[in-house]
C-alpha cells in the first residue's frame, strides 16, 4: 500500500498518511501563519506524484505558485533546505507540478460553468436565501420548463420563464399549486443581488465536464486543479454553493468503488467554516451524510480551516486524518478550541497535547492518520515536510504560459449563447404579436388557415433530447447537444435526487 510522507515524529517514527486511507477524509486546522498552506501544498504535491488528481481552492493568491518548481533564490530557501536535511529525505529537490488553473470569473484561470438546471432549484433557492415559499415556486418555474421543453441555461433564461411563469399564474396555479406574483418578485430582486456579484458568469455554457478535473499527465502525475478563489471568496454563499454543487457533481459522475488503493481525487475546501456558519443542527446532519457518501466513490474531502470548533461533531467524527498546527490561547473561546483538539487525538502518554497545540513552531504540528486497521495513530509532534514547489504566487506571464499549455485550453474559454429558454419565449411573444396584429387585419378564421409561424416548444425540444422519466430536460438536452455525460441520466437519476436532496439544504 502506498504512502504519503507528512514529517517525522518526535519519537523518530515517519509520519505518513496511507493511500489506502486517504479517502477518509481529514482536517488541517490552525492559527493564521502557522503553515496549513505549507502543509497542504505538501500533501497535494504528494498525491499528484502518486497519480492522485487534486481540487484546491486558492483563498489568498499563493497556491499557484504550487505549479512552478521552488529555487535557491527564495528568500527562506535555506530553511526549507534544512528540514528537508533534519528529515533525511535525500531525494529532496525543486520541482513543479502539473497544475489547471480554474476561476469563476474567467480572469486567472479557465471559466468553470454549469447550467441553470444542473444547479438544480434547491442549491439555486439556498444561493438566493429564498424562504420556503419561494423555494416552492422556483420548484414550479423549474417543472414547468420541464414540461414545456425549455432549456434553462443561463440566468437569462431563467428570468424570462419567471416573466412568463408570472404572466400565466393563474393558469399554472391550478396544474402545479399556487404560484404568487409576489414570490416571482422575490426571486426576481435576489437573482439580480445574485447577478452583481458576478454570479452569471457562473451559469452558461460549455458546461464543465467533471472528467477534465480528474486527469493526469503524460507523466501520470495527477493534475492539480487550482480554482482562483480570491475574488470569490467575497461572495461567501457562492464559493461554499459552488463546491457542493462540485462534491454533487462528483457523486454522480464517479461510479461506486468502495475503498480503493489510492483515491479518485484528493478536494480540499479551504476556509471550511463558511459552509457552517449558523448552521442548524440539520444541515450538520445532511453534510454528515455528504461527507459518507462521496467517500465510497473514492474522493477524499479535507476541510482546512483555523479554529477546529468550526467543524461539527458530527463532520468531525468522519475526518480520520488530522493535522493539527498551533492555537492560540488568549480568549476562553480559544481555550475551548484548544481543548477540543486535544480531545479528539489518540492519547499519547509521553504527550501533554492540550500544552503541545500552544507551543508548536511554524511548520510544526500534531499529526495522526489512520492505520491500515482503520485505527487512528496515537498522536506525534511532527516536524512537517517542506513542500518541492514555489511558496507563494506565480506572475502573470507565468499564470499566462501554465494556460496556454493546460489540456483544457480552448475548451471553456468561449461563452457559447444557443436557443434556450429565453430565445424560445421571446420568439413564442414574437409570434403572438404578429398573429394578434394580423387577426385584426383579416381576421381569426383566416388566420386560422396558415401554418405556424415557428415550432412549438415541444417540436423545439424534441430536437435536442428525448424526456427522462425524471430529471431535468435541460440537462439531458445539453449533454445531446455537447456530447457531454449528463447528470440527469436516467440510469442515475435515484442518486442524483437523493444527492440533489442532501445538499438541496445544505445553504438554507
């Protein structure tokens, strides 16, 4: 069974994280400064040399830097070259990583895009703080453009079949339940707060495919997906939206492998307490429930965060790799953190851990990771590994020349706009006021007599997929038109709504 290298205890025993174990999940907690950075980027690395892929999400602008090799010349080279020395790792040398470097918003990386409807009504109604009602009618919106064949791609087309869903509320309301022109306005004023902060650029077409993120090199090197978070990370509902919606993806893309020798994907979701923050004790449950789930199809999840409070019991209780930097004690509550982290390591009688997390260095830590038995190991003060790649950001021309040779280059770059939603009823308007205006000329029973002016919106549906028995229309329809898998197969539509439902509550 492989394994990953973490540090070395200070009883003289490596430390390592079993690949075999590694989609167990983890944590890596600890103050500001104290080197969680350093040792994710050492474990990413790591699982990309062992074939591994790896999503990370780069908060503060320097994980980048995680695709260029280290050099001499940084300025805290030496000491990066001495504990790799204190170590023994004799093999230690400068090296880069094959990186794909991602970004909503289109700027620092590739554009990362999904449809309207593969986001689904229940993740869209949490991105939007929706209450209950107004869930409900955009549950409405959603099936009636199910049933009528509409695609909704892009946030244009779902705010033209709220327009139309709001002008036909009497009649919908008898077919589906009652639809309120009020709640219509709601969700309209929140999809405009959710357009200022560059949401649309986030909905729309080509859609990601998940396979581009769990591919290796030609070295079989796993490709470690960088998404440039900085910007994003000023909209907090949409950065913990978007990676629920990834973790959903995965679920439904990834066929059920149980437990394998290495996993199918390392995710790390940094800045893990936006996700919960003033959460109910239900929504603790369904991430519980998540976090279960996504590990029997090979993905490992390791939350990174300062304050290991922030992640509930019940999550915690499924994190079985743990590194633990230092804490600070200068309030109770700091106090309480410490105490908790103690509490949640395998005892070590020659270790005062609660002491331990107060005293440790930069780039030190409390580590324990599960046996090949599935036991946590007792917990040892370890020296971390220094990481081979650049500590700190790439320059833009690097930034340029990591994209321009990405094996997704000109994939996602281009914002493809064809007929859906939005073109179906503005032509379907169209039409209808050029046969009002032509009844007054010659009148109905003449009318009458011509062929329709276009299609009807099932004739226009039906060219671009057949109906699911359940699912989105729109989600079969893209995946026939790009030739992408879509997630609105049937053969996996029971896991793809029992998933839809977990995370459907997950932003309430």
């Amino acid at each position: 069974m492989g394994e990953i290298f973490i540090g070395l205890g200070a009883n003289g025993e490596r430390q390592v994280l079993r690949m075999g174990q590694a989609n167990r999940h983890g944590l890596i907690a600890g103050a500001t400064g104290t080197g969680k950075t350093v040792t994710l980027q050492g474990l990413a690395e790591s699982f990309s040399a062992a074939g591994v892929p790896v999503f990370v999400a780069d908060v503060k602008g320097d994980l980048a830097g995680i695709s260029m090799p280290g050099s001499p010349q940084f300025k805290h080279a030496d000491k990066l070259e001495s504990r790799a020395k204190e170590l023994g790792m004799d093999d230690y040398a400068y090296s880069d990583n094959p990186a794909v470097f991602w970004d909503l918003y289109g700027e620092n990386g590739h554009p990362i895009r999904t449809t309207v409807s593969e986001m689904g009504p229940l993740l869209l109604a949490r991105l939007m703080d929706l209450n209950e009602t107004q869930e409900g009618v955009l549950n409405i919106v959603f099936r009636f453009a199910d049933d009528e064949g509409l695609l909704l791609l892009d946030l244009e087309d779902l705010r033209s079949m709220l327009v139309y869903t709001a002008e036909h509320a009497k009649e919908l309301t008898t077919k589906y339940g009652n639809v309120s022109k009020q709640s219509i306005g709601a969700i309209q004023r929140s999809l405009l707060s959710l357009e200022s902060q560059g949401a649309d650029m986030f909905f729309g077409e080509p859609a990601l495919e998940i396979d581009d993120f769990i591919k290796l090199d030609e070295q079989g090197r796993g490709n470690i997906n960088v998404l440039a978070a900085e910007k994003l990370m000023r909209s907090p509902k949409l950065y913990a939206t978007f990676l629920l919606w990834l973790l959903a993806e995965l679920f439904e893309t990834l066929p059920e492998v149980g437990d394998p020798e290495k996993p199918k994907l390392v995710f790390f979701f940094d800045e893990a307490h936006l996700l919960f923050d003033d959460a109910p004790k239900a929504l603790e449950e369904k991430i519980e429930q998540v976090v279960r789930l996504i590990r029997s199809k090979g993905v490992g999840v390791y939350f990174v965060t300062q304050n290991p409070i922030d992640i509930p019991e019940e999550v915690a209780g499924q994190l079985g790799n743990r590194v633990q930097h230092a804490l600070r004690a200068f309030t109770p509550k700091d106090k309480k953190a410490i105490k908790a982290a103690a509490d949640t390591f395998r005892i070590n009688p020659d270790l005062d851990v609660e002491q331990a997390i107060t005293e440790l260095r930069v780039g030190e830590a409390l580590v324990s990771t599960l046996q090949e038995d599935g036991a946590p190991s007792v917990v040892q003060r370890t020296l971390v590994k220094p990481p081979r790649s650049r500590l700190g950001p790439v320059t833009a021309k690097e930034r340029a020349i990591i994209k321009s040779i990405s094996p997704v280059e000109g994939k996602y770059d281009s914002a493809v706009d064809r007929e859906s939603a939005a073109e179906v009823l503005e032509q379907k308007a169209a039409d209808a006021a050029a046969t009002a205006e032509q009844v007054e000329k010659v009148g109905k029973a003449e009318v009458a007599k011509e062929a329709r002016k276009s299609p009807t919106m099932w004739e226009k549906a039906g060219k671009s997929a057949a109906r699911a028995a359940a699912g989105s229309m729109a989600s079969i329809a893209v995946a026939t038109v790009l030739g992408r898998k879509s997630s609105a197969d049937p053969l996996r539509t029971g896991a793809t709504a029992f998933v839809r439902n977990i995370l459907g509550g997950l932003m309430r």
